[in-house]
C-alpha cells in the first residue's frame, strides 16, 4: 500500500469510506482545456497507470524544465 495519510482520526475514516482515489506519487504529463486548465494528465508512479483528472487549479512546484514545458491543449 501507499504511504500513510496523515490526518485526524476521524478524517481517516471519512477518506477510508469514501471512493476518493489517493495518489501518493504522481508526475504531471500534460495540461489539458481550451484557453484554460480543465483537466490534466497525470501518471501514478505507484500503480504505472494514467488518470485525465478534472481541477479547478495546477500549482506547480516541481523545478525541472520537463513539467514547465506542459502546454494547454
């Protein structure tokens, strides 16, 4: 299994409950929408799977140049 979610007790239940889908390590592939980010590409490093994931924002924090060259398409 993944790493531990570090949370109150009560919000580890709630999670484990949930059919929210948690990834630990992940690698940002590509920015995807039409004049603004809709969606992304990431690959789960954990699984080796790829998810196209809906998000409001993408903050950035990563400093090599392969995830700074993503462009919106």
């Amino acid at each position: 299994m993944g790493k531990k979610i570090q949370a109150a007790a009560e919000l580890k239940i709630k999670l484990d409950r949930s059919d929210v889908k948690v990834i630990n390590e992940s690698k940002l592939l590509k920015l995807l929408g039409v004049n603004e980010v809709e969606k992304v590409l990431v690959h789960n490093l954990d699984e080796d799977e790829k998810y196209e994931l809906f998000v409001d924002a993408v903050i950035n924090l990563a400093l090599d140049n392969a995830v700074n060259a993503c462009s919106v398409t």
